[in-house]
C-alpha cells in the first residue's frame, strides 16, 4: 500500500505579537505521483490561540492533530501541558505509538514540535521546519532571521519558496497562519 505524505512546514516567532506557520500544498503518494497541489496544512486551533502544521502520513497527521486539539480542551489551552499530555497518552497507548507524522505548534508563549513517536521538543531558535523540505526551509529560515528584518509572515514565505525551488515533495502553493 502506498504512503501519502505532506511535506514542508515552517514556523517563526520574531515576537509574542509576531508569529507565523506555513506549509506548502504538495501531497505525494509513494515516490513518483502528486495527489494534490493545494493542501491546507496549517491551522488555528483552541480559541485561535494556537496556531499548528503537520507533515508526514497525512492520515496520521490528522489523528496527531486531534488528539493534541483534545490535550488542549482537557489543559485549560496550555500548550506546553497538554503537549506533554499528548506525549504521555502515546507511551500507554501501543496503537498511537509509532505516528508517522510531526506537528508544530506555538503560542505567543511557547513554540513546540511533537512527533508521532510521542516526543515533545521545545527547540533552542525561534524558528523551526519539519518535513521532506524541512532541512531546506529551515537553513532559509536561520538566514533571513539572522541577517534581515523581515517579519514572520515574510520569513515564513520566503524560506518556504526556497524549499520549493530544491525539493521536489514541496510545491509553491504556500498557506500561511498568523498569531
């Protein structure tokens, strides 16, 4: 059977009052054919006070990303509690165990990346990219944060834009969510 995978999310906080996720639209199946262009990977959830991406098997994205919504209803909208939640439910629960997908997620105080394999990671930069063009997202990202002043949103764009134009499970169909 084959995989269906989304591919590149991005995520810069410049500020509380300036954050922003991308991901681009490209779902492939296998190694060799699109699904689709145009996904929206990306969202505002709890209250539209968090902002998340997904990338990996998209039907395990979504369970990912259902399962942390609920963290965030039972957690009052902490993100980091009900983050650690998520990554508790997952080490006693053998069939949510190995999710092959990531998530990221921020609020205006925290930015954090979840794995299907239950691990919570609060990275040291204010920038993070997950996914087939994560590597390159993330380099493009680090560059225009350290070296211009761009705002978030712009950051956000552009290093996606940047991943698109090197890997080929990443499209240019860009959708972003602001905090």
């Amino acid at each position: 059977m084959s995989q269906f995978h989304a591919t590149t999310i991005v995520l810069v906080k410049r500020s509380a009052d300036d954050i922003c996720i991308g991901g681009d639209g490209q779902v492939t199946m296998g190694e060799h054919a699109i699904m689709k262009n145009n996904a929206k990977k990306v969202r505002k959830i709890y209250k539209n006070s968090v902002i998340t991406g997904f990338a990996g098997s998209v039907s395990d994205a979504f369970s990912l990303t259902e399962k942390f919504e609920k963290k965030l209803e039972e957690h009052g909208g902490n993100l980091k509690r009900a983050a650690v939640a998520l990554a508790q439910t997952w080490r006693s629960d053998g069939g949510a165990r190995n999710l092959e997908a990531m998530m990221l997620a921020a609020d205006k105080e925290s930015v954090l990346l979840i794995s299907g394999t239950g691990e919570v990671i609060e990275p040291d930069e204010n920038y993070v990219a997950i996914g087939s063009g994560g590597n390159f997202a993330y380099a493009a990202a680090h560059a225009l944060y350290d070296h211009t002043d761009m705002d978030a949103e712009a950051i956000v764009r552009e290093a996606l834009k940047i991943a698109s134009d090197i890997c080929v499970y990443t499209n240019n169909h860009i959708s972003v969510e602001k905090l």
